[in-house]
DNA sequence: AACGCAACTGAGACTTAGTGTCAAAAGAAT
DNA sequence: ATTCTTTTGACACTAAGTCTCAGTTGCGTT
C-alpha cells in the first residue's frame, strides 16, 4: 500500500473524526462543512471529494459484502428466519475495534443529536429491496415475490423496532436488540390476536 | 370559512398541482422552487411558506386524524391485527376524489422519477413511533414495549413491501396491495421457516 | 363607510450545500 | 531528474432555505 493509499485513508478517516466531533459539540445544522475541512485541515473541494454530502459523513460502512460472506457459510437448510438472525448478529459483531468504535460515537451521537436520528433512520433503512435480493436467491424464489417483498419488509421491521428501543434509551447494544427482536419473531408475529379496547385512548 | 381561508387552500393546491406537474415533465432537480412559484404565479418566499422545503410539497397529507377515527368506530376486543388492517383500509379508502386523484399522480411520479420514489420511501415511512403511539394505548401497553414496537415495526414493513411491488410495477393499486400483505400477516410469518440453499446464490 | 388590526405576501439580501473548472502540488514511474 | 497521473485548493456558480422589512388585503369594529 503505496503513500498515496495511506495519506487518503487518513485523510478520509480525519474528516469523518473531525466531523463527528463538531457534530457532536457544536450541532449537526451548525457545523457547515467548511468547519469541517477546516478542523482536518484540507479544503472544502476535498471533503466533497471524500463525502458526497454532509450526511454520508455520518453513515454507515457498508456491511454487504460481510453478509453474504456469513450467509454462505451456512449449513444448507437452515430455516430462513434462524437464518437471517445469525447473518445480521455474525456480520454485524465482526466489525474490528475501530469500525466499533466508530458505532459507538455514532449512536451517542443518534442519542443526543436528534437531525443524526433522522438522518440514520432514514437513508440508513436499507430498502426492501435490498434485504428480498438475498432471501430470495437463499430460498430459491424470485425477489419480486410478494412473500420474500413482505419477509424482508417484516426483518427491516424488526430493526427499526430495535433502533427505536436504542433511541429512547432503552437498550444499550443495537446488535443484541436486534438480535433479540428477531428472535421474538421466532414465535410468531407479537400481539396479533390482542384485543383492542377503543375506548382505552389517553387525551 | 372566510374568504382568506379559501385562498389559502388555493394557494396551497396550486402550487401542489404545478410542482407535480413540474416534476412529472421535467424531473425533480431540474425543476426549481423559483419555476414553481412561478407556475403559480406566487413569490418564491410564498412557496416556502406553504411549504417548508421542496420535498414537502411531494409529500402525503397528513391522514392521522382519519385513523385515529376508524380506530375509536372498531367494537372492542377486535384482534390488533384485523384492527390495523380495517384502520388502514378505511382510512386510506375514504379519501375524497381530490386526493385519491393526487395520489394517483404521486404514485405515477414515484415510478418514472426515481427521485421521488426515494423521498416517498423515506419521509413518508412514518417512524415506528407513531404507530406504537396508536397500538401501545389500543392495547393497553407502554408504547415502549418492545412486543408493541416489533409489532408496529411489522406493519411498517408491510408498508414497505406494499410500496415496492406498487413501485416495481407489480400491483396497481396501492391500498389493495397493502391490505393484501396485511392479509398474509394472518397467517404469520411467510417463508420463516423456509429451508435456506447457500449455493443457489446466483452470481 | 371608514378605521385599525392582524394576517398574508413580495422583494431582496444572506448563508450554506453542492457542482464544475482549472491550475498547482505531490506521489509514482521511467 | 523528468514525465505522468492523481490529489488538492482556489474560485465561480446555482439553488435551497432563512430572515427582515415594507406593502397589501381581508376582517371586525365603531
């Protein structure tokens, strides 16, 4: 890896450091990204170079290529939810010190800095899409299938519930949430058959 | 209702109208908010007063009030699941002739411009917040729990995938598809335990 | 009918995100 | 050392969004 790799890696990680920091004391809307270039120390032209908007800095690595690493170590015919359920936990728990680190300031920052909430929950909701174009082939279907479309949509389901119990402060590690939501599911869809009360309303 | 009020409201359907008719010919980017304040003959700053940003003026009217009305006219002890399913349903099926004509131009404009597909799926997934608001106190729950956020988390992910097939061109209608996915709900969770093939991976 | 109040509107200045261009600087290769 | 390529910074430009202020218009009062 010659000087050149290194000194973009640094660069990269410097901005998004910088940029973290700023978020977190100052504000997401009132940091402009010109005191982000401005704190790592290179031009504004530079941060767009590495970010395409303020709010990649803020996001996600992507996890993809991991998970299907994960998923074709599966033994052939695990059920699809167990399935699922171990992906999201092995891939999401084999993220090295840094990557974890870096999950870390970003959910303090989710926590404090409710515009990061939103932008999380937002452009981090990986679409349906995304989650049908692996159950499917897995389970030998095609994507479009309205049972793979509503599988996928139901797990996307389970992980907002999960970021929605980080959010309030309710749970500590994401991954274990996560994980936790997805083994309710294991028994079936919560409360369906629970009768509602309409009268039971709060002002 | 004074005369001010009816200008308002028209004010308001104009620059909706223009805007989406702005967009459908144009596309989203290369229209702007002066052309659209200009459609409608209005000021630039009259727009952002209507609307708080660009995005918004895409956006659904708001049918909580709606919902909230279907939900109280249900007979108590209707099982959660039929109960959102009936909510979502009526409340989405009475809307006026007006809005179910905007709609109609908003899921257009949401399959040709890719733009706006991707606004919808963002702002309008409404958070799972909002429905464990509504479930939590149907139930008789903290809208906290987890069962009645990984609950509501489901019915968002119906919303999902409803939304996907509609955008893939797969489903004309977007009520009937949603209810349709909500009736699969019924019998639990599709595919769950479907065996998994790791190799039928395609590349 | 005229008055004053409050809400609505338009004009325009200003900040910031994001794009595009071009020339200078710095690493890599010969 | 020289050439080539990548990275960077300076700068100009467009458009979104905010803010202020002055002018207008509907509305209730006297």
């Amino acid at each position: 890896m010659g000087l050149r790799e290194r000194k973009k890696e640094r660069t990269r990680a410097e901005l998004q450091r910088h940029a973290l920091r700023l978020f977190r004391d100052h504000g997401y809307a009132e940091t402009t990204v010109d005191d982000i270039a401005a704190a790592a120390e290179v031009s504004r032209s530079t941060f767009f170079r590495y970010f395409p908007t303020k709010e990649d800095v803020v996001l996600f690595d992507d996890v993809d290529p991991v998970m299907e690493r994960v998923m074709h170590g599966l033994p052939d015919g695990t059920p699809l939810l167990a399935a699922v359920r171990t992906v999201l936990r092995e891939s999401f728990g084999s993220l090295d010190d840094e990557a974890r680190a870096l999950e870390e300031v970003r959910m303090e920052l989710a926590r404090s800095v409710p515009q990061i909430a939103a932008i999380l929950r937002e452009r981090n909701a990986f679409a349906v899409e995304q989650v049908a174009g692996m159950v499917g082939p897995a389970t030998g279907r095609d994507p479009a299938d309205p049972e793979v479309l509503l599988f996928s949509g139901i797990v996307l389901g389970a992980r907002h519930a999960a970021r929605a119990r980080v959010e309030a402060g309710r749970a500590a590690s994401y991954v274990d949430e996560l994980d936790a939501m997805l083994g309710r599911l294991g028994a079936g869809i919560p409360l369906a058959d629970e009768p509602v009360r309409a009268r039971a309303q709060s002002p």
